[in-house]
C-alpha cells in the first residue's frame, strides 16, 4: 500500500491511498483542498501517473478540502463521491466559481460501496460544515480509517476509528496554544466546541484508550498553525502513550503530518 499526504491543515487538505505490487497498481484521493499541478509532480516523482487514480471521496464542503474538485472531477474525469448535502454545500461555496455535475457519485452514511477492490463506508464526523464524513477503507485485509475535522469522538466515530490498523486522526491544536493565542474568543470557541476540531490532549486520550495490537500507524492530521507544533503533539501523545507502557517506534508508529509538504509512506 502507499498512502501520500500532499498537505493536510486549513491551507489545503488531500490524501492519495493506493495499491502498489506487481498485478495492481493504482488508488483513490481523498479530498481535493490541494491543486492538481501539486498532486501531479509528487505521484510522477513517485512513478503513479494521474490516470492510476480511479476516484476523490470527500469529507466535507469546506473549502480548504474540495477548492480544486472540479479541476479534478471535471478537469481529469475522475469521479467524486460524497453525499449530496455535501454537494449542497459545495455548490453554495463561493470559493468554488466552477461547480462540478458530470463527475459526482453520491453516496449514504453507513453504506458501504465499492472502488474496485477498495470497500469504502462513510460515517458521521462532528463538524460546523454542511455534512461531514470519516471513511472506513477496507482492503488486501486491512483496515484505513480517516477521520479529520473533528469536534468531538462519538460513540459511532469511535466504532470505526477503532476498527483500524492504519488511523488518520485529528490533532489540530494544543488547548494552552489556543487558550492564550491570538485568535479571538468567537473564534477559540468555534476550534474547541463540539463541532469544531479535536485537540492533541483529546486525540491520545482516545488513542491511549483504546490501543488494539493491530494499530500498526497513526498519522496526526489537520495541525493548526497558530495553535500548535509537530514535536509538540507528538510529545503530548508519545508521553501518554509510555504511561501506559505503549512504545511508539516499537508498539506503532506515530506520525505528525506537515501541513504543506507532501510525504510519502508505504507499508
């Protein structure tokens, strides 16, 4: 499997995940908040042409994760899956002047559907979008499991993410950062409401509680700029983790996302 990252924080969010052996070869983006020339020269450098991507599933209609869809879905012909309050959404943002139509595939919570040999099911995300998803991906015996832009863990989220063997979770910011930052209070109350994003103490709380063996990687997503650092959430979690006698390095792997370079891992 190869997972890429192209960029992941309110400057621009998308996620290539895909097969790469000798009989198959090819993936799925998630999201499209990056531009196409962006994601182009990374998968050439990494020898995965434009062609080998067969769909874009879609979290939510904000714009820092669908500002390039139509150049993708219209542009390129691949096609875009999400729920139509999504495609409300995304039509009602005027960030977007393009809209995309021919490319859309609509799809429902808790439905499982299938991307050749990706078996893909949506579920609930917390979030003050117009309608929010995580995606549980399943394939070759594994388990992928996104879930970014997140208020809060519920129980349904907590169903999925916990199914996982490779996890993209949200750690967007450090509750002291924001607490004495310089965003306004309007604004502080949005990140840490319940439909707002998930802290780094709020991530490895969930992570400590409920580590399974089979949680091979977890790759921390959606850092804020203002409210928090790399080493700083990795810290938070490692920490929490050693508390309970789990080894990252050794246990699973923990990986902090950057927020505008793109970085590539294959397992």
């Amino acid at each position: 499997m190869t997972f890429v990252s192209f960029g992941s924080g309110s400057s621009g969010n998308c996620y290539y995940l895909g097969l790469n052996d000798e009989n198959k070869n090819y993936g799925i983006l998630i999201d499209a908040g990056i531009n196409v020339s962006t994601v182009k020269r990374f998968l050439k450098k990494i020898n995965i042409p434009m062609s080998d991507i067969y769909a874009i599933i879609i979290t939510h209609d904000h714009t820092d994760h669908v500002k390039y869809i139509t150049n993708f879905g219209e542009g390129l012909n691949i096609p875009v899956y999400t729920t139509k309050a999504v495609y409300k959404g995304i039509n009602k943002n005027k960030c977007i002047k393009e809209k995309p139509v021919n490319c859309m595939h609509f799809i429902n919570k808790e439905e499982p559907f299938q991307i050749k040999d990706f078996k893909i099911t949506a579920f609930d995300i917390p979030h003050d979008a117009t309608d929010n998803m995580g995606y549980k991906i399943e394939i070759n015996d594994n388990t992928f499991c996104f879930a970014t832009d997140i208020g809060h863990i519920t129980e349904k989220v907590e169903h999925y993410i916990c199914e996982a063997n490779y996890l993209v979770l949200e750690a967007n910011y450090d509750e002291n950062m924001l607490k004495t930052g310089s965003y306004p209070i309007f604004l502080k109350n949005r990140v840490s409401g319940p439909r707002g994003h998930l802290s780094n103490n709020e991530a490895a709380k969930f992570i400590v509680e409920h580590y399974q063996p089979k949680l091979k990687h977890v790759w921390l997503c959606h850092l804020s700029d203002k409210n928090n650092l790399p080493e700083l959430v990795y810290s938070t979690i490692e920490q929490a983790l050693n508390e309970k006698g789990i080894i990252v390095g050794k246990d699973l792997k923990l990986t902090p996302l950057k927020r505008k370079t793109p970085e590539l891992f294959e397992f």
